[in-house]
C-alpha cells in the first residue's frame, strides 16, 4: 500500500511541475468571460484602494461600541470580503466554477457583515446567515429610496440562489471531480454562469461603496474614477453627479 501511496505521490509531484493554463489562451470565449470578470473585479479593487487610503469618516450609527473598535470591524469584514472574491475568480480561471460559487457565497456574507456593523455590532456574532442578512438590511444606506432597498434585495437574493450550489440541492449544481488531472478545464456554460453570479455581486459593491462615500469617490485621482466609473450603471452615475435617480 506504501508503495501505491508513493507512486501516487510521485506523479502528484509532476502533476504540479508541469501544471499550466496554456489551454485557456487559445480559447477565446473563455478569454473574453475572463477580461469582462477582471475588469469588474479591477474597478472593485481601485475604488476600495482609494476609500481606503483617503480615510474617510463611516458612516457609523452605533452605540455599541468606540468609532475605532467599529471602523476596524467594518475594513475587517470588507476586505475579507473582497480578498475572497480574488480567490473566487483565481479558481475560476483553472475551471473549479463550484468552489468558485462558494466563495462569493462567503464573500456575501462578510459584506453583509461589514455594512450591518455600522449599526448593530452584534450583526458579527451571529451564526444564523439570513439573520445577518435581515440586520444588514435596516442600516440606513438600504434605506435610503427604493433604489438601495434593491440592492438589499438583489444581493439576498444571489445569496439565496448561490446556497443551491452549495448545498448540491441539485444534479446540475454539482461539479464531479475524479482527480486533480481533471484540472484545468474549461466549460463555457458553467463558466458563463459564475460569470453572472460574480458581475452582479461586484456591480452592487461598486454602487454601495461608491455612494456611501460619494466625497471620496470625486476625490479619486482622475484615471483610477475613470476606472470605477467605466464599471458603474447609470443610476449610480446619476446619483453620484446629479443627486437624483434615473427613470430606469
């Protein structure tokens, strides 16, 4: 048995030698799902970078606990959540487009988490995800018109179509794997579907952080706003510039 186990081993080991991605630069669907991901994923992090590095003032309503404990609770939860997202789109690219689903799964949950501490730190002491999500949903930033209100929504409700994938509620949410030779692969379809999952989650992020800290959005340096807001819908281009929601 030892000498199976070695010569497993051994083959794992020129396994990872040789492992590479050239299979995904010929094809050029996959590439074109890969550059519209990065691209959002990029917007994310230049405008999480500037907030971060202005240092604006949070919009804290809370009495629960000092503004510094809060503030660290909340960059905490975000960056977390969004280092998860980097790994989500990582294993993505190598063809694991389950585990990719339960990572922005994961991604979800610190978000809500970091946005419901602003007013309720007990939001991080829960264990119960749909009560985290509920909590989330009172701040005052989800409640602002109904434009907010569904983002609220949208957002739960990936949440809840992602927990299908996984929890293998069905045939069609599994990804079978016999072996890590099974990687890298590429299937369009699943990728395409991870692709719509991932879009939609940055694009509610890019919204929220840019209106919650529209006074550091227009502070950006010039190329890196022009980055974020070639990633933005219109409505939140309407509401940053004009303070007003577009009929849409």
């Amino acid at each position: 048995m030892a000498n199976f186990i070695q010569s497993d081993f051994s083959e794992l080991l020129s396994f990872i030698e040789n492992y590479n991605l050239s299979m995904i630069q010929g094809n050029k669907d996959y590439i074109e799902i890969i550059k519209r991901i990065h691209k959002r994923y990029y917007s994310l992090l230049v405008l999480y970078s500037e907030i971060k590095h202005q240092s604006p003032d949070l919009p804290i309503k809370n009495d629960e606990g000092s503004y510094d404990e809060i503030s660290n609770i909340f960059w905490e939860y975000l960056e977390e959540s969004i280092s998860e997202l980097s790994t989500s789109f990582f294993i993505l690219i190598h063809g694991c487009y389950k585990a990719s689903k339960q990572i922005i799964r994961s991604a979800l949950e610190n978000l809500f988490k970091a946005l419901g501490c602003l007013e309720n730190i007990k939001i991080i002491t829960l264990k119960n995800t749909y009560e985290i999500i509920g909590l989330a949903s009172e701040i005052s930033f989800f409640n602002k018109s109904d434009f907010e209100k569904n983002i609220h929504i949208g957002l739960k409700q990936i949440y809840g179509e992602l927990c299908a994938s996984v929890h293998t509620a069905k045939i069609e949410n599994m990804q079978k794997v016999s072996s890590l030779g099974y990687f890298p692969t590429v299937d369009i379809n699943l990728a395409k579907e991870v692709e719509t999952v991932y879009i939609n989650v940055v694009n509610y992020m890019l919204s929220i952080f840019s209106m919650m800290f529209k006074n550091s959005f227009h502070k950006m340096h010039h190329k890196n706003k022009d980055v974020v807001q070639n990633s933005l819908n219109k409505n939140t281009l309407t509401i940053l510039y004009k303070g007003e929601y577009a009929n849409n």
